[in-house]
C-alpha cells in the first residue's frame, strides 16, 4: 500500500504541482520586460529585408522563427486584426507596400506603441531617404539598420524625436565624403521583376 | 626574377577590381553588391540561388583573407558577406573580419565592421573579447562618432565578464558635455545593468542624475533603468514618485520641446514609460498612489484625439488606474475608456479592449456585464486572435452557471484550431475549468483528451485521474461517475481505439483497470479483450502498453480472465523493453497467485490518503549503517556522482569526505500506479518533438512573466471576495432555469450571420454567459493561482531549461560544493570561560581525540559537529552566584539534599535562549553525565554537565567530543559545564553525537573511560528565515535540491492553511512569509545560511508543500519533520 501510493502522488506532483508553484513563483520574481524581442523586415514573397535580433538566439532558431512567422504573416487577410499571438510572444506586424514590418514583444507590453514603433522607423526611413521603397532598403540595408540602430538600442526605444535620429545618422554620414547614394543610380537601372519594390512604402 | 612575378600575382586581385582608382573603387563596391542582389532576384529556384550565393561566399572568402585587400574593400565585402547570412547562408569565417574592421578601419569601415559585429555575433560568441580592446580604444578617442560607434556596440553586444575593464569610462560619459552621449552611455549601463546587475550597483545615484538631466533624451533614457530597479524593488524608489509625477504633468501639459511630438502627441514613448513606473510605485500603496491620481486624470483626459498613439497611451494609464490603489472616479473613466477600445470599429483596438478587459475583469467583473454584446460578436470573430482573445477573457470569469456555456466555447475553438501552441493552452484551461467545476466534468475530459492529443501536459491526465480517485463529497456520486466513464471508455475502445490519443488510452486502461468492476455486467474478460487489442495495435507506444499490461494485472482475478492474462504476459515477457518485461512479470505472477493477487491489489481499493511517507527512509538507518560497516560504498544522489564525475579528471587534492548522506530515491515498487510514475518520466522522451518546439518558444522570452493583475492588485479589498469564491466553488447546485438556459444554449451556439432570431440567441448566450456576474455573492473567479497555473503550462519548458541550465552551471563549478563540504568543519571560537575555573593550574596536556563521532549509520561521518572552545565553568557549592543564577532551592535544603545542589543548570548567557531538557546520558559510581542543547541565534550549544557526586575526591576529567578538551579537574560535589558549539555540516533527520569522557579518581589514578551519546533532532538547528516575497521568489529558483509532498492539514474549520502553517510556525520555527488564497510561503534556514523554502497549498483536503534547497538532503530531512509535527495532536 505504501509503495503504491507513493508513485501515484510522485507523478501527480511532478506535472501539477510543477505547475502552479512555479507559475506563482515566476511572477513574484521576476520582473518582466517591456523589451523587443526581435524585428524581421520581409517582403510579400517571403524574402527576408532586414533582420535585428535583441535576445540571444542561435542560427537554427531564427532561420526556424523567421520561417514560421514569414508563413503565418503572410498568410494573414488583410483586414485582420496586426497582432498575432505566436508561441509565447505577440507578434505585431503592419504592412507598408510590398514590406511587411514585424515586430515581436512580450505578452504583457503595449500592442499599440509597438505597431507605432514600426511606423516611426518607417517615417524615419521616408525622410532618410526621400520616399522610401523597398529598393532602398534592399541596395542600401546597412544604413536601414544604422537607423533602426539609433532609434531603437537594445530593444528599447532610445531617441524618439526623429530630428536627433536623423542628426546622429547625418553626422555619421558627413564622413562619407561626397558620395551620392548610389540607390537612386540603380533605381535607373531597374530590374523589371523590381517593380513593386519600388513603390514608395507610404502609399498605401 | 621569380619574386616579381609572384608580387604581380598576388597583386593581381587588387588591380583587377580597379582598387587603385578611389573613385570607381567606390562605385564598384556598392556595384557588387547591386549586381549580387539583382542576380538573385533573377532566379527561378532556390536551387539556383544556392549555387549563386555559394559562389559569392567563396570568392568573399578568398578575398578576405587575401593579404591586400583594403579596409575599404573589407567594407564592402564585410556587407555583402551580412547579406548572404540574411539570406540563411553561414558566412561564419568573415567574423573575424568584421572584428578587424571595426578595430583597423577609419570611421566609416568601423561603422560598418561594428554593424556585422552586432549582426553576426551574439553574447556569448568567444570572439568578442577580440572586441574589446577596439570598444575601449573608441571610447577614449576625441572623435564623437567613434565614441558613439562604441557605445552603440556595447548596448547591444557585450562580454559579461568584461564589463569592468569598460565600466569606469561608460561612466565618465555620463558627465559629457554631448546629450547623445549622454544618453548612450546611460543605455550601456542599462545593458550593464540587464546582465550583470552586481557590476553596477554602486552607480545608482549617478542614475539619479541622469533622471533629472536637462536633456529629455537621457531623462528618457535613465527611465528604462529605473523601469527595471522599480520592478525589482519598487520600495527603494518611492522618494521618486513626487518627481515621476512632476515630469509626466510637464509632458502631458506639452513642456517638452516640439521634436518629441509625435503625431502632435507630445513624447508618447516618455509617457507610457512613465505611466508603467507609477503603477509599480502605486500598487498596493495608498499614499504613493493618491499623489498620482490627479495626473493620471489628467492624462485620462488629455488623450481625446483619434490616432492609435493615443489609444496607445490611454491602454497604459487604464492599466495603471486599475493597478495601483483605486479610486472610483478614475476607474469609472478607465471603464469608460476600455469601453471606447471594444466598442471601436479598428479591430486593433477591439483586440486591445478585449486585452485590457480581461485585466481588470476580475477587480471588476460587471464591466464584462457591459460589454457582453460584444464579447459573444467577438467570439464568432473571423480574425482567430479575436477569438482567442475572447476565450481568455471568458475564462476569466467562469463561475458555476456559465461553465458548461464556456467550456463548450473552449471545445468547438479547439476542434477548429491549427496552431499547436493555441491548442495546448486552452486544453490547459479547460482542463483547469473541468477540475475546478468537477460536476460538469466528465464528459469534457473526454473532449479534452481526444482533441488535445498528446500535446497537452501530462499533468492534465494525471489530474483527472487524481480526482476520479479521491473522489468528491459523495460516494454514490463517486460510484455513478466512474461506472460512467467505464461505460463511455468501454463504447470508445469497441470503436476505433486506433484513433485516440495515447495519453487518453493511457487514461482509459487506467479507468478500466481501476474500476471496471464497478459494472457488474460486464465480465473482466470482456475488458481484457478490448485491452489485448490495444496491445495489438500498431500505434500504441510502449508507454500504453504498460499501462495496458497494469490495467490487465489488476483484472485478473477471475478464472476466464487469467488464462488470457497468462498469454500476453508470456508474450511480453521476452519484450527489448524493460519496463514492459517487468510489467509482463509482474501479470504472470500476480495472475498465477491468486492469494497475493488480492492481497496486493484488494477489488475495489482505495487509496489511502491519510498515508505518511517518511521521505528521508529513515527507517532504513540501521540497514545503510550495518551495510556501511561491512564496507559498502555510501550513495550518492546522482548530481553528486555527475559532479564527481566532471571533477575526475582533475586531481583531487582534498581529503576525501567522511559523509554519506541518507538520500531519497524514489524507490519503484511494483505499485498499483506505476505507469503514473512512469509517464511522467517517459513522456520526455516520448515527446521529444512537442517538448522541443515548445523549448525553442520559450528561448526567446527573457525572464519576464505574465503579471497576474489580481494577485497584485489592491489585496485589502480583494482577499475577502476570494474567499467568497472559494467558498462557493464547490456548490454545483444551478436553479433548474439556469440550468435550462445553459442548456439550451448550447444545443444552439450562435452562428455569425445576423438576423432577429440569432441576436435572441445571442441574448440567450449572453444570459449563460454572463449569468453568475451580476450579483457579487456567486461571483467566482479564476482566482489568481488558477490563472498562474496556466502561465505555468504555457512555459514549462522555460523552467525546465532555467534549471538544466543551473545544474551545468554547478557542474561546471565542482570546487564550490566540495570546498563548502569541507568548511563546513567549523569551528566556532565564540564561547569563552565566564568563571574563572577553580583549578588554575589545570593540566594543559592536550591529548589527540579518539576518533569519536560514531553514532548511528546515519549519523556518523556527515555529523561533524564541531565545538569551540569548551568553556569551564565550575561552581563552588556554596556561592551566592550559584543561587541566583538558577532557582535551586535555598541553602539550607542544599546542604541537607545532595541531589538538587547538584542541579546542572544553564549558564547564565544561555539562559535567554531556548533549550530542550537536560536529559541524563549516563553515570558511574562518582560521576553522573547529562546534557542538554541550547539553540543560540546561530548555532546550537551542547551543553554537557558532568556532576562529581563523590563527597571528598577530585576528578580530572577530560571529554572528547569532536574536539580535545584540556584536562580539567573537577572537584568533590560540584559540577563542571562544557559547552560545544555545534555547526551542521550535512542535514540528517536526527544527529546522534558520541562522546568520550575520560576520568581519573582521584587525580593522578589510572584513567576510567566513559562513553555517551547525545541525540538531537534536525528541528533545534533549523531558524526562521525573514524575507520579502520578491527575495524568496528569487531564492526559489536558484535552489536546486527539492522535493515534494502532501501533508496532513490540522483540522479546523475556518482557515486550515493558516493554522497549519501557525502550527509549523510554533513547532519547527519556520517563518511563515506570505498567505495567499490557498497557498502558503514558508520559509526557514539551517543555522544562518543554509536557507530551505517551502511552498504550501491547499489542495483536496490537504496540504501540497514543495521544498526547496540549496543544501541537498535538507528538504527531505525537512520535510519528515514537518509530517511529524502535523501529526502530532
């Protein structure tokens, strides 16, 4: 009889008791983040723009969570609702064009600042580069992330007026000699499959 | 001759790509990259790309290593290189590249070398030490950009272990004259801060001044720093509130410059920052909260315009309102505004009403009443978010009517749902639901099992079936549920068993093994049938199958079912598994002796609740102890063996370690449960892939949780209606309306097309829905445990990991147990001789100890209790002192009674403490032993007693005990003290000290050897342990040593739980932290710094305790103290 019951309550213990003890204990203890978990820029056919990752992932992770998330924004009507729930995280995603710009937080941060995050960095991108499109994006990434860079550190906002934004980006930007961006060169010289890329984000 | 050719060659690459003219190098570089991305948006397949994009790495490669090339050409090939890992390609050898780069190029390479830095590697990449030298030499340099560069760097990518060779200049940023700076060096120390808190502790009021800097940038920043302190303790920044009040008034009243607008709302960002700071601060504090109520109404008011920042802003300040201390004007205008979110047409902000509805729905469950219109429209949302959503909320506010409305809701989501993750929390939820209301239950379990599959936790089955055994208030009630579930599962398994999951066949067989005798038709033949077929089928794992072969043990016992038992267990006898062996064994005896068979498995048992477990096996003492005097190997628990096992590599250079601790391993007897113990250890292996993909969710979350609102909200108020609740939970009688209704209501769910008649079905819905919510005496929450439980199930595996991840790190780190192993030999010099000892000229002839500390098996090694110096204390018969300091009786009697002069007592600097009897040990002609402990705040002092009853002789005595004493000499007729301090080196239940006392009468005669021994309990070293509920949250999971058991309550009738924990309080002195609802915080340390915690809950009757421990064995030995002291009337 002894020994029977034992088992019995082992098992039980383990997977409930598990449960609600920890549950508590996660809440009193630890604190909770209002921090982004990552940002992925992709276009409507799936092809990955951007990508900025705040909390520590390996390579085979994030192929793996870009892949899903691709799929199931993707799959998304568009006059649904711009927040998705997906494993334990909020996804908030929005499209601009042909880009779509998603953005992961926890569960307990603020859906709607998110989605207005998106649009400040795109509002910042539109005046970085004169009407942004996507192309601008896809031949100059490093100044895309150079922006997110000032604007957003660490997964929080760090500057929110987007003239200080600019300022630090333009100073940096100072040093380039005189280059002219050669975006607006290849803009020309537009590949004919392109041609959605290049409408300007703010469009629609 | 040959050298210049070859100085050609190797020059070739660079003038080939035209490097020396710097205007088309510029050109060419960006071109390259064009010409790349144009290449590939060229391609049809993917197979294509692959090759394009391999071809590119390769000829990056040679590049890069190629001693020529230029930092401008590493530049843009350090680009090209981030492009092909976006596009999934590893390009892992240009890392050390980008490194170089940011330390060799000028700025503009560094700008783009510090950029593949952050994007290629991660926080614990072994090549950003390469970094750190270039990040120091940047944060030194005169040029602001490259002082900017460094700081961008370090907030987003640091080495932990080297923040301290950046820490003093990060600092001194904070003083620059440049706000950008400023301001980054205040985000690196909030990174610093994120993850290595310990590094910056002494910065904090150099954060102080950063909040009060005049740039709103770096006030905004320092923000997110306080954001986390006030998180961690929002006590030490109370002083702040008055200023975080003063600054969200200047921004809400638009003080800021204009740069911050954004969309003409002034600092949105600055706001809600500030907003989530106060409603820390305000929780569950009055007065704090009253100096905010006035902004707060303000902001309220403030954000009137139309744009989603607003909405964004507003979502915040309501959650704020209905966190801190209410106050009722500002919760009816947060009301109105949630209101405003579910009643709007954006469906991004009806998912956000919804989202804030469900936070405050159980402070105020009547506003869900409001707005029930539109919660039913949005269950029957198109948008699955929506409806996931509503289900939450609806959740939420289950109570006994609306239940079987809900979980009917919960059931047909699931029937619909795709996404796994969606599937396995709402199975949670409705199995919580289903546990909580058990009357309307059963049918649902069976919905909850088939549809949830082998997703869901195994905690759920292992529930259900708990609660199926330890049935409800009635018998017959009892009897009736489970012949229907044999009757339901026996219909299910003459189906199409191969269709149900495992885990509901798991549950089936342990059903029909359980109690299909309860159906008096139905021959156990029969059911072995049915079960033999599982047994044949292909999809039933190993794991079914021996529960199958368990349900067959138990119904064997008829003579048709015997010879058919006999058969399978020949076939599974010969099985590659090992457990299915043992189970095939186990049928074919038990099913051959009927005699053993019943007294094993008597028909219809039960479990016995009241059973006490001694976890500790102590029992078991006597045969470890004669095992381990005939030589045998002590155990040792298994991280023991797996440290040691790390460490064998090394040399050992440390003594090796008396100690054999008594451990707890869960013994398997053959039990009527088994497969429960079982599963739960197979299902890992048997999920694997669940388990992995529900791993790799949890990765990505930080450390943050779900934050209950109403756990945290404004307990004074809200703990009285939790009670009401639980109170009414168990009652499942409904009005014979109510009942109709909900019936009803779910023959007919509403379908999403609008006409008259659906909207009266929706009204009806709505009446079953939200029937028990309008008077508050029926409401019944989710309470905030139930709700925990779910966060729980939602991130299991995140604990799971967090704790594997602990036990790597204690391997990785041998040396510190094993050098606390052997501190632990301490040695307490505390106690000093009070009086001056009689025998001044005492003999100091040390002499080596005996090996001494045999005690009991148990005791022996691990009881290394080691003693101070002992004190001397001898006391002349007739002095003043000696009758004051105890209450002998008066001088008179002494002279004529021998035996109460001789009284041992406590000395006097002990006497405030606590001590348990002086119990006599044992006693020779003129010599008479006895002891007793004292526990002190920090150890426990043994005090021995050694009385000299022969009239004229002196003694000289000596004790070995642990330590050498010096010789003392005692004289005729007086008694002499000794005390030892006593320090626990390994937790047991009971510590048996054996000392040795050596005695020559009269002094200078041939010695006499006494031996003695003194038992106390675990109990008299264990203290209370004071700590906030944040500090044991903390503690809690960084303990890694635990177990776990139910426990009797004291029986009384108003608060069970409080009156346990009291009695645990009184009798073991375990500091009882925190009562909420149902649960119990407890905590209490070994001595000063051995902390164990407790973690108590109401459940069935009894009483759930968890135990936690850095120390291992302590909790079991804990734990079998606090049985016996519950036992105890």
């Amino acid at each position: 009889m002894d020994g029977w019951m034992d088992g019995w309550m082992d098992g039980w213990m383990d997977g409930w008791m598990g449960g609600w003890v920890d549950g508590l204990l996660l809440t009193i203890g630890i604190t909770s983040s209002f921090q982004m978990q990552f940002m992925l820029l992709f276009s409507r056919q799936g092809k990955l723009r951007l990508q900025k990752w705040y909390v520590p992932l390996s390579d085979k992770e994030k192929k793996k969570i870009t892949r899903e998330l691709v799929q199931t924004v993707l799959a998304r009507k568009p006059k649904m609702c711009s927040f998705l729930e997906w494993r334990d995280l909020k996804i908030v995603y929005k499209r601009y064009a042909s880009l779509y710009f998603c953005c992961a937080i926890e569960d307990q941060d603020n859906e709607l600042i998110t989605l207005e995050i998106i649009h400040r960095y795109v509002e910042l991108l539109d005046k970085y580069f004169g009407s942004v499109c996507e192309l601008d994006i896809i031949f100059n990434f490093e100044k895309a992330y150079f922006i997110l860079d000032e604007f957003l550190l660490g997964g929080e906002a760090q500057e929110t007026s987007k003239k200080n934004v600019l300022k630090a980006i333009e100073q940096a930007d100072l040093l380039q000699e005189n280059i002219d961006y050669q975006t607006r060169l290849f803009a020309g010289v537009m590949v004919p499959s392109m041609a959605s890329e290049s409408s300007g984000l703010f469009q629609s | 001759m040959s050298d210049v050719v070859e100085k050609t060659l190797t020059a070739l690459p660079s003038l080939l790509s035209l490097d020396s003219q710097p205007g088309s190098a510029k050109l060419s570089s960006t071109a390259k990259l064009g010409n790349l991305i144009r290449g590939i948006t060229e391609l049809t397949s993917k197979h294509e790309e692959e090759k394009l994009i391999q071809h590119e790495l390769a000829s990056i490669k040679e590049q890069v290593s190629s001693p020529n090339t230029t930092m401008r050409q590493m530049r843009e090939l350090m680009v090209r290189a981030v492009y092909c890992e976006m596009l999934g390609y590893e390009a892992s050898f240009s890392y050390i590249h980008a490194i170089k780069l940011a330390q060799q190029g000028n700025v503009l390479e560094k700008r783009v070398g510090y950029l593949a830095v952050s994007l290629f590697l991660n926080e614990s990449h072994e090549l950003l030490l390469l970094l750190v030298n270039t990040v120091l030499k940047d944060l030194q340099s005169t040029n602001l950009i490259e002082v900017c560069m460094a700081l961008t760097v370090v907030c987003q990518i640091f080495p932990k272990d080297m923040i301290p060779v950046i820490l003093p200049i990060v600092e001194e940023k904070l003083n620059h004259p440049k706000e950008i700076i400023r301001r980054k060096a205040v985000l690196a120390l909030h990174k610093f801060y994120l993850i290595a808190p310990n590094q910056v502790q002494h910065i904090h009021n150099k954060f102080r001044k950063a909040l009060c800097d005049k740039d709103p940038g770096v006030m905004t920043a320092s923000l997110h720093i306080y954001l986390q302190l006030i998180q961690e303790n929002a006590e030490a920044y109370k002083d702040l509130t008055a200023s975080f009040v003063t600054i969200l008034k200047q921004v809400v009243g638009g003080k800021l410059p204009m740069d911050f607008n954004y969309h003409s709302v002034p600092a949105p960002w600055l706001q809600i920052q500030l907003l989530r700071i106060l409603s820390l601060l305000g929780k569950n504090d009055q007065r704090t909260s009253e100096v905010m109520y006035e902004v707060l109404d303000e902001s309220l008011r403030r954000a009137e315009m139309n744009h989603n920042i607003t909405y964004a802003i507003l979502y915040e300040c309501v959650k704020c309102v209905y966190t801190i201390h209410p106050k009722s004007e500002l919760l009816e205008k947060a009301a109105k505004c949630i209101g405003n979110f579910v009643l709007s047409p954006k469906i991004n902000l009806k998912y956000l009403g919804l989202k804030a509805l469900t936070y405050v729905v159980q402070q105020d469950p009547k506003l869900a009443l409001q707005h029930q219109m539109t919660i039913i429209e949005c269950l029957d949302h198109s948008d699955v978010i929506i409806k996931r959503e509503t289900l939450e909320l609806l959740f939420r506010i289950t109570n006994a009517q609306n239940v079987t409305v809900i979980v009917e809701k919960m059931l047909d989501f699931l029937r619909l749902s795709k996404d796994d993750h969606m599937t396995i929390d709402i199975v949670g939820k409705v199995a919580e639901l289903a546990e909580k209301y058990p009357f309307k239950h059963y049918s649902t379990m069976n919905a909850v099992f088939s549809l949830g599959g082998d997703m869901m936790q195994p905690e759920i089955p292992n529930g259900f079936l708990k609660l199926l055994s330890e049935g409800f208030d009635s018998e017959e009630e009892d009897r009736k549920l489970r012949l229907f579930a044999v009757s339901s599962y026996i219909s299910l398994l003459q189906g199409e068993p191969s269709k149900l999951p495992q885990r509901f066949l798991q549950v089936i067989c342990w059903v029909l093994g359980e109690y299909s005798f309860l159906k008096e038709d139905l021959e156990p033949s029969v059911v072995l049938g049915l079960l033999t077929k599982l047994l044949d089928m292909k999809s039933s794992s190993s794991e079914t199958k021996s529960w199958v072969l368990v349900a067959m043990t138990k119904l064997c016992w008829s003579e048709a079912a015997v010879s058919e038992a006999q058969q399978v267990a020949e076939t599974y006898s010969s099985s590659f598994d090992t457990t299915l062996r043992q189970r095939a064994q186990e049928l074919q005896h038990l099913s051959r002796d009927s005699q053993l068979h019943s007294r094993v498995l008597p028909p219809g048992g039960r479990l016995e609740p009241d059973e006490v477990v001694d976890s500790s096996l102590s029992f078991l003492d006597g045969f470890v102890s004669e095992a381990l005097s005939a030589g045998a190997a002590p155990y040792k628990p298994l991280h023991q063996r797996q440290e040691e096992l790390s460490r064998s590599k090394v040399l050992s250079l440390e003594p090796y370690g008396l100690s054999l601790p008594i451990s707890t391993s869960s013994c398997s007897i053959t039990d009527r449960q088994s497969p429960t113990l079982l599963s739960t250890s197979s299902g890992l292996s048997g999920d694997g892939t669940d388990f992995s993909h529900r791993g790799s969710s949890t990765t990505l979350r930080l450390d943050g949780v779900k934050r209950v609102w109403g756990r945290e909200g404004y307990l004074a108020q809200k703990k009285p209606v939790e009670e009401v609740a639980q109170v009414e939970v168990p009652s499942p009688l409904r009005s014979p309306s109510q009942q109709g209704d909900a019936n009803s209501c779910r023959s007919k769910t509403p379908t999403p097309t609008a006409n008259p008649e659906c909207d009266q079905e929706k009204q009806q819905l709505a009446s079953s829905l939200f029937g028990g919510l309008s008077s508050q005496s029926s409401v019944c929450l989710i309470s905030g445990a139930a709700k925990m439980v779910n966060i729980q199930r939602f991130r299991r595996k995140a604990k799971g990991q967090r704790s594997s991840s602990t036990t790597n790190e204690q391997r990785a780190n041998p040396t510190v147990s094993s050098a606390s192993a052997v501190d632990n030999l301490l040695c307490n010099n505390l106690l000093e001789a009070d009086t001056e000892p009689i025998n001044s000229s005492a003999k100091q002839t040390f002499q080596h100890p005996h090996s001494l500390s045999v005690a009991n098996g148990a005791c022996d090694a691990e009881a290394i209790l080691t003693d101070g110096d002992p004190k001397e204390r001898n006391q002349p018969l007739s002095s003043e002192d000696f009758v004051e300091a105890d209450d002998s009786p008066p001088r008179e009697d002494q002279e004529r009674s021998k035996d109460s002069c001789l009284t041992p007592h406590l000395p006097a600097e002990l006497s405030g403490f606590s001590h348990s009897e002086i119990i006599p040990l044992c006693s020779s002609q003129s010599l008479d032993l006895s002891a007793c402990h004292v526990q002190t705040d920090n150890s426990v002092v043994l005090v021995v007693f050694i009385t000299n009853t022969s009239e004229d002789a002196n003694l000289q005595i000596q004790v070995f005990c642990v330590c050498e004493s010096p010789v003392e000499e005692v004289r005729g007729r007086s008694v002499s003290v000794r005390q030892y301090s006593l320090t626990v080196k390994m937790p047991l239940v009971h510590f048996e000290l054996v000392g040795m006392l050596s005695y020559s009468i009269p002094a200078g005669m041939p010695q006499a050897m006494m031996q003695f021994s003194y038992k106390l309990p675990l109990t008299s070293f264990i203290r209370p342990l004071t700590v906030s509920t944040e500090e044991y949250g903390s503690m809690w999971l960084a303990f890694s040593h635990d177990t776990k058991q139910n426990l009797t309550l004291i029986k009384e009738e108003r608060e069970p739980l409080t009156a346990t924990l009291n009695a645990l309080n009184k009798k073991l002195s375990l500091h009882v932290v925190e009562i909420i609802g149902v649960e119990g915080l407890v905590a209490c340390s070994l001595l000063q710094d051995q902390p164990c915690l407790m973690h108590c809950r109401v459940h069935a009757g009894r009483l759930a305790v968890w135990l936690r421990s850095p120390v291992p064995d302590l909790p079991d030995c804990l734990l079998y103290h606090c049985q016996r002291a519950l036992q105890e009337p």
